[in-house]
C-alpha cells in the first residue's frame, strides 16, 4: 500500500522479494525472498559476508536494491508515515555523546522524533538501565550499551524490531536477558527479526529461521522443521560392549559409524530402530540406543557447506 496504512493482514510481516544487491564486483544479496512473521522471533542466519547486514540495511532504507522489494507491513520502509512508531532497528552497539547520560541521550532522540518525553523513561525501565539512567554514556559496559540501543529502538513502541547481531560482545547474564525480553515482545505480537551467526543461541531464541549464504536463501522454516527435515544430519548414539560386530553390521547397510570419544559410537545414515534390528539379527547386545536430533550448528554448517567461503 502507497498511503502507509497496512491493511491489517500485512500488520507487522516483512516481506523480502527478489531482494538484489550488487556492489561494483560483489553480489552482495542475490535474488532474496522470504517472510517474517509477527508474534514470532526470526533468527536470520548466514556465515560471515552472507549479506545479513546489507539485507537488514535495505529493509530500512539504508541501502537501496539493485532489484526487488522489501516492505514491513506492506509498505516499503521510505514511505511508512511513522517509521519510529513502525519499525525499532538496532544495528550496531549503540553510540551517543560520550558526556551525556543514558536517559538524556533517549531524551534528545524523543525530542527529535516527536515522541512524549516520558517515552525514554519508559524505554530505559524496559531495558532495566534505570539505576543507570544518570550515568554517563563513556562509563557504561558494552553490555549496557546494548540495552541503550534496544532502549532507543522501543522509544515508538514499534510494532516490528530489528537487530543486527545484538548478542554480540554481551555476556552470559546478557545474553539470558536479550533472550526474555525479545521472547517477551514477540509474545504480545511484535515482530522481532534479529541477525546472529550465534547459531547456539538461535536455537534458544528463535521461533523460525532464515538462513543465507553467499547472499542467497538455504532455508526458512520454524526452528523445529528446519532441524526436522535434515534427516541426514540425525544421529544415533548406540552402546554395546560387541562394537566390532555392529559396526560390520551397519557397515552392510551402508551407515557411517564413529566412535563418540566417551565409549558410544555415532550412527548416522540409519534411523534407531534400523540399528536395532540390525543389532538384534547379529544377536548384539546393546546397552543404549538414543536418536540424537541434530542441532541448529550441524544443520548449519550442512546447509552451507562450500557457501561459507565464497567470499
Ligand atoms: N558498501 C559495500 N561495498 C562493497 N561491498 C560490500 C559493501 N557492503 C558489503 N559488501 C560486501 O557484501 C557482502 C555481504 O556483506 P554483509 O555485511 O551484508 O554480510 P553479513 O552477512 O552481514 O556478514 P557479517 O556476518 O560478516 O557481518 C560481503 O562480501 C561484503 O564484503
């Protein structure tokens, strides 16, 4: 839509068509589509220079497409009315005047948007940075930088947030909060896309999953089906004190067998009750058969194995 109402079935979904990007000799982005849902947390995940950053950057504006759209809630980023109160981006860590305080430096930025000044005490709560409120921005921790960027990006109390790589530099404590609070906005409907190559964490956090390399679509899917559907990447953890003979077993139906370093081996290529049953034919004895489901990392580093080093 061209008048920056969305129609209510667009509110707060992002659509990416076609989406190219290509620099003088770098196809940054490269023919990309694919659709973020609201009331879900959208983990955006890509090896080093997949294009995660030039295709976060084009949503909002930033950078402008050699080919295609990408539009949140129908509408292309430049012509929504009031992109604050649509559209929270996080970028980089936050920088702001190093003198000034954290509450002031959201005061400025309510100040320049139009945003009631209570908004940026609000904010600063919601990020639990108000004992911090008075302090000044060059003594705070990288960690509190964060929070202030987050701060700043819910000042309009947008319907969509947007995050590039938030977990970065955060430690443990932080990165268990960066979980509850996005957790916490997609529950109330919010739309949160955030970009990470923390693929460990993307399993804690994200609902669905976009994955990128060499700026073109892998995979997108919740977390579950994504991990679900890479069948060759499951494993099956089995113990026998005859592991001689069940690797000849398996060997015959052309199962890969390694051992898992602590005295189980790792089947892969064979579901678990195949293994049984081969296990039971050459009368072995096991002592355990545990179908492993494979991580977001393994599926990973599968779906974009050759991709990563493109560039
Ligand atoms: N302004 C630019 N000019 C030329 N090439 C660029 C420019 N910006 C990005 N690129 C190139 O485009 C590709 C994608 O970069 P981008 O930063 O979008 O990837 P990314 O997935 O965000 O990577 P990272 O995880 O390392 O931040 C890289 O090869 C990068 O070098």
């Amino acid at each position: 839509m061209s008048d920056g109402q969305p129609s209510p079935a667009d509110q707060g979904r992002i659509v990416v068509s076609g989406l190219t990007k290509q620099y003088r000799t770098v196809r940054a982005v490269d023919n990309l589509s694919f659709t973020v849902q609201p009331g879900r947390v959208t983990g955006f995940l890509g090896p080093n220079g997949a294009g995660k950053t030039t295709t976060l950057r084009m949503l909002l504006n930033l950078v402008t497409p050699t080919e295609g759209t990408a539009t949140i809630s129908g509408t292309r980023y430049a012509d929504l009315a009031q992109p604050l109160r649509h559209v929270g981006a996080v970028l980089e860590a936050s920088s702001a005047h190093k003198g000034r305080t954290g509450i002031n430096h959201l005061r400025v930025i309510c100040a320049a948007a139009g945003l009631p000044k209570q908004r940026a005490d609000e904010a600063l709560a919601m990020v639990g940075l108000t004992p911090a409120a008075n302090r000044k921005f060059k003594g705070y921790s990288l960690g509190m930088k964060q929070r202030l960027g987050i701060a700043a990006a819910m000042l309009g109390d947008p319907r969509v947030l947007i995050l590039d790589e938030p977990a970065n530099g955060l430690d443990p404590e932080g990165i268990r909060w960066m979980r509850g609070f996005l957790k916490g906005l997609a529950h109330q409907g919010k739309t949160v896309l955030v970009s990470s190559h923390l693929l460990s964490e993307m399993q804690l956090l994200a609902d669905d999953v976009v994955i990128i390399a060499a700026g073109r679509l892998i995979r997108q899917g919740p977390v579950a089906e994504v991990l679900g559907s890479m069948t060759q990447s499951a494993r099956v953890r089995v113990r026998t004190p005859q592991a001689e003979a069940l690797v000849t077993a398996l060997k015959e139906l052309s199962a890969t067998v390694e051992p898992d370093g602590q005295g189980a081996l790792l089947v892969a290529g064979v579901d678990a009750p195949a293994v049984g049953r081969a296990a039971l034919a050459a009368q072995i004895e096991l002592h355990e058969l545990t179908p492993e489901r494979p991580d977001l990392e393994r599926v990973f580093l599968d779906l974009t194995a050759g991709k990563a080093d493109i560039r």
